[in-house]
C-alpha cells in the first residue's frame, strides 16, 4: 500500500495513473466482498433448505409407517377412529409432497414408489350432466397475416359439485393452425390450485367447507358424494384437502400479519384431543384463538393448533423474542400462561365476564346475597357497554370515564367491605378475591375506548371448535391441527365479514394460483371482493 507522502513525492502525471489504479482496485475488491457476501447467504438459503427437505422427507417417511400400520397393526379404537386417522395421514402426505415440491426438490406423488406403475385415473361417468367452458387464443390471426383454421381441439374433464349435485365441467381448448406457414397457436391450459387435477374449486371448496366448518369428516363425506352420483375414495379427497391447505397457508400468515398490526387483540384458548399414532391413545392439545375487538372495522380470527397449553405458544404468535414483537393490549380470562407475555411489553386486560360468572355460581348455587349483590354491580357495567356499542372510541372512553368509572369506585369499596365479613376458605371469599387480586386488569377497559370489557368476543368464535369436537373426535396429527387451524381461520373470518364462507373459499381457490405474492391481502376476508 503506497502512502499519501509517497503519492505526493510522484510526478502529477504518475500521481493520476496511480490514484485511478488504486480506484479501480478498490472497486473490485468491492465487488469481490460483494460476490462473496451473496455466495455465502446463497450457501446459508441452500443449507436452510436442504436441512427443511430433509425434515419434511423424514415426516413422510414417519407418515408412511403410520398409514401401513393403520391398515396392518391392531387399532385401539373404533372404525370411524380408525377412518379419521387414515384421512388424516393420507392429508398429512399430500401437504408434504406440496412443500417439498415447491422447495424445488424432486419427491414421489402419493401413492408412487419405486418401480411401482402409477394407476390410471378412471374416465368420469358418461351419465353426469356436462358443461363446456371453451378457452380460445385471443387472437386467430398469424403473425404471417393469414387467417388460421381451427383444426381440433383437446378437452380436459374435471368434476364439479353443487350441493347434492354432481356435474362434469369440459374444459375445451381449441387447435388453431395456420394453413401458409403451419403455426399452431392454442389457449395455455388455466391455471388451477391442484395441477392435473380434476376437481374444480367449487368441489374443493365444498370438501373444506363441510371438513371445517360443518365439521363432517371425509368418510361422512364419502358417503354422502356416492349418494349424490359419484363415489370419491377418501384417500383423494384427503390428498386434495392435504395440498389444498399446503396452498392457503400462505395467505393465512398474511392474515396473522394483519391481525399483529391491531393495537388490541383477544386471546383464548380451548383443549383438542390429538392422536398419538403409535399407541392409539390421545391426549390434551389446544386450540388458541386471537381476534380483533368486535368493535375494530377489520374482522379478522386467527386459530393457531398447538400440543401444550404453554404460554409459550402467545409470546411465539405474537412474536415477542424478535425485533418485531407486538406490543398492545391483550385481553384474555385469568389463565396464568399469559403472565409472561406482560413482562414483555404487553399490556394486560382481563375478562369482567369471568369474574362475573364466580358470583353468579354463587347465587345460582347457593341464593348467596353476596352474589346477587355483585351480580347488580356487574349489571350496570354491562348496561353502559350496550348503550356505547357503536360509538367511536373516544366516545366509549369518555360515557365510561363518567358512568363506568363511578360504579367501579362503590364496587371495590363493598368488595374490599364484604371481604372482611367472609370466612376464610369460602367459596364467597374466592370469588371477591379473583377481582381483588385482578382490578387494575379489570378495569383497564375504562381508560382506553379500544378495549372491551369481556372477553365474550373471543369466546364467542372458539365456541364452534367446542361443538365440531363430537363430530371430528380427534386431531389427527399435529400438522393436522395446524391445517385445520390454518383453513378455519379463513373460513370463521370470512363469516364474520359476513360473507358466505363457501362462496368466498371458492372464489379465493380460483384466484391463488395466479395471485400475485405483493398482492396476497386482496384475498384477506376483510378485503375480499368477490370476482366480476
């Protein structure tokens, strides 16, 4: 390296010569370090995705025992246990082909292996109705000048359903040839979320809708296409749901982005019982729930399938060990793992509901007074909320600062009064200490309009999970919860948008494979509009 007092010391045209030298090298060892820095993060994306495919292999090879010992091994169960866990791991296989497929890796279609001829897909029923949908380019002029001649066509079938009615959709794509120069020009095959597949996304819509929503598991659903005309063996309507839900994910974690930008958020969570395949047996996992306020102008639920009840599961969803961690006001009832999730930022809000119903197991139960008394206490809070509903936030934080605050004031002086004529260990003293030991979070409602009194919101929305549980018995797997959160999610947010759920699912099937990745929100419920 030659130094400044050197420089000075050359003749000016030598100087010049060597400072442009010195440039130049400068700026090539500038892109040296920039080719290196891009061919080592180029070598950490392909390591992270070596290291994933590997994982998601191992998973279908695990999946694969799973389903031969299904069939082969004793099951601890009855046959439609049996039925649901064969779903299952055949829709748990067709997500992981997707995923591997679109990590670029070369993987077997369900049902392949080696040295095994794949079967032949049977030719739809002759008897179903049939409509065509004609596809031609939109132009049949040549590039040459002359007027091109249809000289065939290829037709592509796939089934389409209606509540109750099958159907066959033709797609026909028209051969244009040019007689002068023999150019033959054809419409490109429409793009569809299951490629080569044939049903159209109103069937798929109608299989996810009925698996989660109306909560009817795949082999109900068997049954009741082969009464409708055409028998769809479970294993593909599970293969279809699996990459279907491979496909939505995507857009869900839009969702979930969405929902994080809310400075005020629910949060519940409610126990599922998830298949240990090994051992027949089940046991506790949850289902959580987040949500907006019933009051915020986006609509948006977002369930997340986890195997413990660990408050780990919050602070992971709201991402609160990252740069980007969310910080607002989470409501939630009094359960202890949402504790360190206020250590780390967020603002506490709790349930008056849940309070409310200690008292009322009091007077229901035993005529307390003590209970009916609070009960007319709790009366008069939610009285103010129903008068506020649909006043703007200000407005609510103001009405609660002048009525809200003063029944609160009178309530916790008879709270801490009452307290001292308990005895210990009652169940009335129990009751008047959950709101003691929890009025600050209580009671934050009445300093920020945003804030609910309740936690009804969310109850509210976790509240059909409760019901689809005698119906599906089971999760299968835990990337079965997680599929299952991920397409609920779409769909109870649609309905709460006041959209119909199917409606709306079908038309999102039909629009994602050509929807742009900047664009993925236009599909989100909230901002759904149907196509023209």
């Amino acid at each position: 390296m030659i130094s400044a007092q050197q420089l000075e010391a050359l003749d000016p045209q030598v100087r010049q010569a060597m400072l442009s030298l010195m440039a130049e090298v400068a700026a090539r060892d500038e892109q040296l370090r920039a080719k290196d820095a891009l061919i080592e993060r180029r070598e950490r994306d392909v390591a992270f995705k070596e290291a994933l495919i590997d994982k998601l292999t191992h998973e279908v090879a695990v999946l694969k025992r799973m389903k031969f010992a299904a069939t082969s091994e004793k099951f601890a169960g009855s046959a439609e246990q049996k039925s649901l866990l064969e779903d299952t791991l055949d829709e748990d296989l067709a997500e992981l082909y997707r995923e591997i497929k679109r990590l670029g890796a070369d993987g077997d279609a369900p049902g392949d292996k080696a040295g095994k001829k794949t079967p032949k897909r049977q030719a739809l029923p002759p008897y179903l109705p049939r409509r065509d949908v004609h596809h031609e380019p939109e132009s049949t002029v040549c590039g040459c000048g002359c007027q091109m001649q249809r000289m065939g066509e290829d037709v592509a079938e796939k089934l389409d359903y209606q509540p109750g009615v099958f159907t066959v959709e033709r797609h026909v794509r028209g051969k244009w040839v040019c007689r002068h120069c023999e150019t033959l020009v054809q419409a490109a095959v429409p793009a569809h979320v299951i490629d080569k597949g044939i049903p159209t996304t109103g069937l798929l819509a109608q299989v996810l809708v009925a698996k989660f929503l109306d909560h009817m598991p795949l082999y109900r659903q068997e049954a009741v296409f082969e009464r409708a005309g055409h028998l769809i063996a479970r294993s593909t309507l599970a293969q279809w749901v699996g990459e279907c839900g491979a496909q939505l994910q995507p857009l869900v974690q839009a969702l979930a982005d969405e929902l994080r930008r809310h400075a005020v958020l629910h949060a519940d969570e409610t126990p599922v019982a998830m298949l240990k395949p090994g051992n027949g047996k089940t046991h506790r996992a949850y289902m959580w729930s987040y949500c907006t306020p019933s009051s915020n102008a986006t609509k948006a639920v977002v369930f997340e399938f986890s195997e413990t009840r660990s408050g780990e599961n919050v602070r992971e969803f709201l991402r609160l060990e990252t740069p980007s961690a969310w910080k607002g006001t989470l409501v939630t009832d009094g359960f202890s793992g949402y504790r360190a999730c206020f250590d780390k930022g967020v603002t506490s809000a709790q349930c008056m509901a849940h309070a409310r119903r200690k008292f009322h197991e009091l007077w229901a139960n035993h005529s307390s007074e003590v209970g009916r008394q609070a009960l007319r206490f709790h009366q008069s809070l939610f009285r103010v909320e129903r008068e506020i509903e649909n006043k703007t936030p200000e407005e609510r934080r103001r009405i609660r600062q002048r009525k809200s605050r003063r029944v609160l004031a009178v309530f916790h002086r008879w709270l801490v009064a009452q307290r001292q004529l308990v005895p210990p260990g009652s169940a009335t003293i129990k009751a008047i200490d959950y709101s003691l030991k929890r009025w600050g979070e209580l009671t934050h409602f009445v300093d920020d309009g945003d804030v609910p009194i309740s936690n009804n919101w969310v109850e509210n929305h976790i509240r059909p999970i409760a019901l689809g549980r005698s119906n599906w018995l089971f999760a299968g797997s835990l990337r079965a919860g997680k599929r299952a959160a991920a397409v609920m999610s779409l769909l109870h947010s649609a309905r709460i948008n006041g959209h119909e759920p199917y409606a709306y699912l079908k038309d999102v099937l039909e629009r994602l494979p050509t929807q742009p990745a900047s664009h993925i929100e236009d599909l989100l419920p909230h901002r759904w509009k149907p196509s023209a």
